[in-house]
C-alpha cells in the first residue's frame, strides 16, 4: 500500500464507492473545500444505500461545514437515499 497523494478530478458529482470507508470523512471535507474554492453551488455525492454508515458520515460533515447552505437526499432518478443533493453557499 502507498501513501502516495491521489489527485481526484473535482465535478459537482462525487461517488464515493471507490473511497475506503476509514477515509471518508476526511476525503468528502477536502472535496467540500475544493468544489467551494471552485466555485460550485450544486453538488452530489453517492453514498450508496448499504446500511446508512457511510450516508451519516457524509451528513456529520456537510452540518459541520460552514458554506453548506443544505442537503437532502437526491431525486429517485439520481440516487434516491443512495446519495445527497448538496447546495453550497
């Protein structure tokens, strides 16, 4: 295993199926800062459904991030409860 730096592209859709779940929070807090600093007003991100952890994870920090303006779950056709519509301030 290497510590080596991932660059993950920034877009308004983030799925996180790829993200080991030990570094969720601190990998869904960098992309809030980044998608902030570029400028993005709309987000979501894919949780999936699973048992709810990684949802709640998700959730934790997007109550503590101080430029979220709300979050809900995403439209049926775009995840439903499996991911969350971000607005950003």
């Amino acid at each position: 295993m290497s510590d080596e730096l991932v660059r993950i592209p920034i877009t308004d859709v983030f799925d996180l199926h790829t993200v080991p779940p030990r570094d969720v929070k601190p990998v869904v807090e960098a992309y809030l800062e980044e998608a902030h600093k570029l400028g993005f007003k709309a987000l979501r991100i894919i949780h999936g459904r699973g048992i709810g952890a990684q949802r709640e994870i998700v959730r934790g920090v997007l109550a503590k991030t101080e430029f979220v303006e709300s979050f809900r779950d995403a439209p049926a056709e775009a995840g439903g409860w499996g991911a969350t519509m971000v607005t950003l301030r």
